[in-house]
C-alpha cells in the first residue's frame, strides 16, 4: 500500500529521488518497525484523501492504520532497550518517528506532532547524529540503508517548522547541518532537483526564520570562525542551479514541475529579502507588481501538481500531506511578508482553493494567519494613515510601529493552535492583544 498509493504522495516533487524510490522502500524491507510506521501513514493518508471515514471502508483503513502504528511503535520501544545501537537501529527510529510525524499531522494533532519532533531533536543531539552526513551515501550492511543527509534534512525540517510554532523548541540540530553543508565544495551542476533542494533547504531555514540571515550564515557548531558568507554560499548554489534549470530540457514533466517550483521559491526568498533589507515605501509599492507575478506562478505551479491546471496530469491526485515543500510554501511567505491587502486576499483564496499539508504547517493553519495579520494591519493604516506623521498607505505600505508581529504562539490541547498578534504601536498604547486560534476536527 505504502509503495503503491502512498509514497508518490508523501515524497512530493521529490518522490523520485533516490531516496525516496529507492532507499525507503529498502528500509521498508529491512526494518519491521518501518515496515509498520509507514503501513499505518499509509492507511492514512489514503483514508484522508479518498475515502468517507465514517463508511465501512473508511472505518476499516483508519482499524488497520491504528494496529499497524500501535505495532510500528512496540518495535520502536524494542528496539530503544537494546544496549548499543548500531547505526542502522539509529536510522530505524528516526525514519520511524519521521513517519510518526506524519500520521500525526495528517490526523491534525499537531501537539502529539511536537512531541515526535522533540524526540527526535533529543536523539539526534545524543548521537550527534549530523557527524553521519559527513559522506552522500552510506555503505550497507550494519552501516544501513538510508543517506543519512537526507534523514537528517527531513529531521530539520520539522525542526524548523517547530520553532516556527513553539518557539521553546530550539532550532539547533539544523544549524549545525548548514554549517556542515556549506563547506562542503560545490563539484559541478546539481544531478537533479532533489539534490538541489536539499542543499538550498538551509539557506531557506535561515531566511525565513531569520531575514537578517542574509548577512551571515548560522553558528551553531565546533570551528566557526571560517564559516563562508551567506553570499558566496548564495552564489555558487545559484550558478549549478542555474546550470540545472538550462540542461532540464530533456527532463520528464515531474523532473522539470519540481525545478520551476525550486526557482519559483527562490525568485520569492529574493524578493523578499529586498524589501525586508530595504524597508521603504517606494520599495514596497514597486514590489507589489513582483509579489503579484509570483502568486500567480505559484498558483499555476500548484495547478499543474495536482492536474487542474494542465491536462498534461489529468489523473493526479493532490496530496494531503507531504514531507517535501511545494508552492503552497511560496504563498505563505509572500502572505506573510507582502503588505499589499489585495495580494494577501488572492494568496488566501489559493490555500482555500489547495489544501495541503506541508509537514507541520497546513493551508488551514496559513490562511488563518495570514487573515488575521492583514486584518490588524490594515485596521492600523485606516486609522491612522490620514495622520500623515507614520507613512503608511493602504495597500502599499505598513510602517514599523503598525506593522504587525506575533507575541506569544502555543498549543491548547492536541488540535488547537492560539497566537497572540499586535503591533508595536498597539502595544505601547495598551491595546488588547489580537488572539487567533486555529482548531482541526
């Protein structure tokens, strides 16, 4: 089932890289407790998609996909009681919990979801687990099955977006991944889309968690006095993707969907970058035209994943959940970042309109946010714009003291996610906090 229905799915526009058709299928194989994680994410996840859970049929995938988790997780307790663990029990738990992940955020328990994530940064710290990536493929046998760069990457994934939502979770683990990777030496084009992501994914964690990242790259690891620029590192990702995007001519249509959707990305980190380091209203009202171009590349690209916007996938279904970033990534940046309402409005109608779920972060979850920030914003510029004395202009252009900023992120319960939203000048002036709460059935 998982090989069959599920795999395309969960590995998103990546799902043909090697380590997704090939070396987790391998550990599937191997490992009893994958075989069993990914079983039960699987039941799930077509459960979700396709079927009514309350019908016989759907009663039936979500009995099956619990005995299997229930099952998935005996062999994790088993396998954490042995006394030494050998590296292929220690990549065994973590694409396990990985899985874990998974089955949570698909059933919208983004507390138990957390848990996962905590344990696994815990493992990973005790083992030092990053050591692993020091070479792209690991040999087999005790050595294991799985690139461990990519375990880790996926580890990092979910920690950053953790962070994102609990700020208690430190980001740690990922930084010292980023140092490890930038200096590394770049040999030539990317061989595919799937190594390029996987290398940008740093510089992206960076900037988004942090926009001033764009002046140094993270320190969190042994020897950082000769870490290399953000620049340099920029630069020479960008040439051999470049290289990349030129060859994909010859490349099949998933092969070059997930490039465009990469450049895509990219195109709007960098636009987001300017206006954030260049914070004038010029900047923001020339930046509308851009902001809007890239929502709409967004929005096709999205369209031609899941085959309504192009017949050339007339079959595909949109997944519900992925461990990989698609466009609707970009809609949430450009949400988040762009003070133009009209904008923001057509970013929410995309997330309305594809509902997904990108590891911890859903459309739901965005859209919800999104509306809230745009909201107290524009409430802030309709009040005090015709002052003249702040600068702020509808559409164009929220000055930092009625710009909004998020104050307090936590969960209630398992399906609840509340935030607290106000902005500088609100604050000063004593105004209540605005409260958004998010809840999944």
């Amino acid at each position: 089932m998982f090989l069959n229905l599920t795999l395309e799915q969960v590995g998103g526009l990546l799902s043909k890289s090697n380590f997704w058709s090939v070396e987790v299928p391998r550990a599937a194989e191997s490992y009893p407790v994958i075989f069993h994680s990914s079983l039960a994410l699987a039941a799930l996840d077509h459960l979700q998609r396709t079927a009514n859970s309350e019908s016989d049929s759907g009663q039936g995938y979500y009995a099956f996909s619990l005995q299997e988790c229930n099952t998935a997780i005996h062999e994790l307790v088993q396998l954490t009681k042995k006394d030494t663990l050998a590296y292929s029990d220690k990549e065994a738990i973590l694409l396990a919990t990985v899985f874990l992940i998974g089955i949570a955020c698909i059933q919208g328990n983004l507390n138990q979801a957390l848990m996962h994530v905590r344990k696994a940064l815990q493992l990973i710290d005790h083992w030092h687990f990053w050591l692993e990536a020091d070479t792209p493929v690991r040999s087999r046998g005790s050595r294991g099955v799985l690139d461990s760069r990519w375990l880790l990457h996926l580890i990092s994934y979910f920690e950053f977006q953790a962070h994102e939502i609990d700020a208690t979770i430190v980001a740690n683990s990922w930084k010292c991944h980023a140092r490890q990777q930038t200096q590394q030496k770049a040999l030539g084009p990317f061989a595919c889309a799937a190594d390029a992501y996987y290398e940008y994914m740093p510089i992206h964690f960076g900037f988004t968690s942090d926009p001033s990242f764009s002046r140094r790259l993270p320190q969190a690891c042994d020897d950082q006095n000769d870490a290399p620029s953000f620049e340099n590192v920029y630069r020479s990702w960008r040439l051999r993707f470049q290289k990349l995007a030129e060859d994909s001519g010859a490349a099949d249509d998933e092969e070059r969907l997930a490039i465009s959707t990469l450049q895509a990305l990219v195109n709007c980190e960098r636009i987001c970058r300017h206006v954030l380091g260049n914070n004038t209203k010029d900047v923001w009202r020339t930046s509308n035209v851009i902001f809007q171009g890239i929502v709409d590349v967004a929005g096709r690209l999205l369209g031609d994943e899941c085959g309504h916007g192009s017949d050339r996938h007339p079959n595909r279904i949109m997944p519900t959940f992925t461990f990989s970033l698609s466009a609707v990534e970009i809609l949430r940046l450009v949400g988040f970042v762009s003070r133009n309402g009209n904008i923001r409005r057509h970013v929410v109608t995309l997330l309305h309109k594809y509902q997904r779920r990108n590891g911890l972060w859903d459309s739901k979850l965005s859209s919800t946010l999104i509306e809230a920030k745009m909201a107290l914003e524009e409430g802030s510029m309709v009040r005090f714009a015709d002052g003249g004395e702040c600068g702020c202009e509808l559409n164009v252009f929220a000055c930092k003291e009625h710009r909004s900023r998020t104050l307090k992120s936590e969960m209630v319960g398992d399906k609840m996610f509340r935030t607290s939203i106000n902005s500088w000048a609100g604050q000063l002036r004593g105004e209540p906090d605005t409260h958004v709460s998010v809840e999944w059935d």
